[in-house]
C-alpha cells in the first residue's frame, strides 16, 4: 500500500534541513544535508528505515489482534467510537469480531453470518493474502478535512498515524491566540474550524498551509512509500 508522509525542507546554514512530520511523536525524522538530492535521498532512507521497524511493528499490532494466523476479515469494518467489529454484508455486529481463524477454519466457518459460499471465498482470499477492497482496520485514524471532504464512508478517508499531521507541527499557529485571524480566511475557503485544530493528511496539510500561510507552504512536500502489510 502507498503510504505519504509530510516534510518540511528549507535551506539551512549552507545547506537544507529538513522534517518529517506524523503521529503522536509530531516530528519522526530529521535531516540535514549539503544539497537538496542529498537531503531528500537521506530522509527517505532514515523513513525506509522508521516504516520497516515501528510502522511494520504498529500495523502487526493493530491489524492481526496480536496473532499472525488471526488476519481481520476483508469484508468487516470499525463502528466508532466504540471500535466494535460489524459485516459489511451483512451491517450486523461480527460474533467473532471480524477474526479469521486461518489455523482453525471450522471456527470462522462456524462463527461467520455469511452463507457458506461467501464464507468460503473470504476465507479462501486470507488464505491466498488477496484482500479486496480497501477496509478500515483498528489502528487508522479520520484526517479532519477529508472527513469534511469526502465524509467518513469513504475508506481512503483513514490514515496510519505517520500519514496524519496538525498544523501546529508545521507551522507557527497556536488555535488559542490565532484563530480569530484566521476564521475569516476559512470561512471564505469553506474549510471547518476543525479542519484546521486536527490531524490532516499530509495533501490536506498543504492545501491550509496554501490558504494560511504561504511561505511555509512552499516549503512542503510530500514523500510516498510502498508498505507492505505483515505477511504480504
């Protein structure tokens, strides 16, 4: 899966600084370097290095439930905010909360409320790592203008938590003392209050940079990745 991440990069003292920008740490890399090629190629590798550790450790933990022959089942999704498992089918509550017992099949089978031929193909799709769809998982967090965009139903309206920034990371903005500068400014741009006191995805945290504060604006971008899932 492709996974962005906002960075900030600037030049520096001879030379570029730069930061990456996500999660509850707020900054999860730093780098400087000579030139601008040199900066980008070091930060990439330094977020190679933090997504195959800590992101892979986070989506093991968050994604299989502690167990690696307990995958979640592609055709569930979270009911928040009490993060309770239900069918996209069936829009029931999930009996086995969404657990597919790949090292005991009977299980599943037995706890599913599909029909046995849909049971059958959900099963055999974990088996085979082929998972349909694009499914929100425990551990995916709403980026506050996409809900306000494209509203919560939308998969792609969840992001990992190094994929999510607040402004106040990037930017020098305190909500307290600087909101009534800018209230005018989203008002105009449609853009809710809380779009601006909540993580963003890294695109969305460019777009109210671009209306709020220009200069800082060019001075972000946003790398990609490809992350694998455990056991993919």
């Amino acid at each position: 899966m492709r996974s962005r991440i906002l960075v900030r990069a600037e030049p520096f003292d001879m030379g570029w600084i730069a930061a990456a920008y996500g999660g509850r740490e707020r900054v999860i890399a730093t780098c400087q370097a000579r030139s601008e090629d040199d900066l980008v190629a070091d930060l990439r590798a330094t977020l190679d290095h933090y997504l195959a550790t800590r992101g892979q450790n986070y989506l093991r933990e968050m994604s299989y439930a502690g167990d690696w022959k307990i995958p979640n089942c592609p055709e569930s999704f979270i009911r928040r905010p009490v993060d309770l498992w239900y069918c996209k089918i069936k829009q029931q509550a999930c009996p086995i909360q969404a657990q597919v017992f790949v090292a005991e099949p009977s299980m599943f089978l037995s706890g599913c409320l599909l029909d046995r031929p849909k049971k059958m193909a959900i099963l055999n799709t974990v088996l085979k790592g082929d998972y349909r769809g694009f499914h929100h998982v425990r551990g995916r967090y709403l980026c506050a203008r996409c809900e306000e965009v494209r509203g919560n139903e939308s998969g792609y309206s969840y992001h990992y938590p190094w994929e999510l920034a607040s402004p106040d990371d990037f930017a020098e903005f305190d909500a307290e003392r600087d909101m009534k500068d800018i209230l005018p400014k989203i008002h105009r741009a449609k853009i809710r209050r809380a779009s601006v006191t909540n993580a963003l995805c890294a695109q969305h945290c460019i777009d109210v940079a671009n209306l709020l504060w220009p200069e800082v604006a060019r001075s972000l971008r946003i790398l990609e990745f490809e992350l694998m899932r455990p056991g993919t």
